[in-house]
C-alpha cells in the first residue's frame, strides 16, 4: 500500500505535473511514393527515350537515376553536417 502512494505521488505524466517536457523530433521533408500510376504519360514516355538512348529499360535507368540522387543527397548532407 505504502508503495502504491509513493508511485502516484511520483507520477509525472499526471495532468498537471510539472514534468519536463521532451522536443519533438526534427521534420523531414515529406516523401511522395511515385508509382507508374501516378506518373504522367508524357514523363514515362521522356524515361523511356532516356533509357533506350543509354541502351538501357526504363527501371534500370530509373533505378540508376535514383541512386545518383540520393548519393549526391547524402553527400549534400555530409558536408551541411561538417560546418
């Protein structure tokens, strides 16, 4: 019983505790999911000469598009992060 009060007492969610309150953490920017349903005819359509002048498919050259943006990302970042 003694144990119970002690816990209540020391209960720093309860409404109206003085408790610390904890920053939320920092916002990303939002992320779009882009799948070939919701990408415009013309836009596949510019991949796809892309690719075939690369001699490459469509998700090849997507997939390799895509990691040459998201290193030149991270390194963006990398370097924001050393000054």
């Amino acid at each position: 019983m003694d144990q119970i009060n002690k816990h209540k007492q020391n209960d720093h969610s309860a409404r109206g505790a003085n408790g610390r309150t904890v920053a939320p953490p920092p916002k990303r920017p939002a992320v779009q999911i882009l799948t070939i349903s919701n990408v415009p005819r013309a836009i596949l359509e510019a991949i796809d000469e892309l690719a075939a002048r690369q001699d490459r498919s469509r998700s090849s050259f997507v997939r390799r598009e895509l990691q040459r943006t998201v290193a030149e990302y991270q390194a963006k970042e990398a370097l924001s992060k050393s000054r």
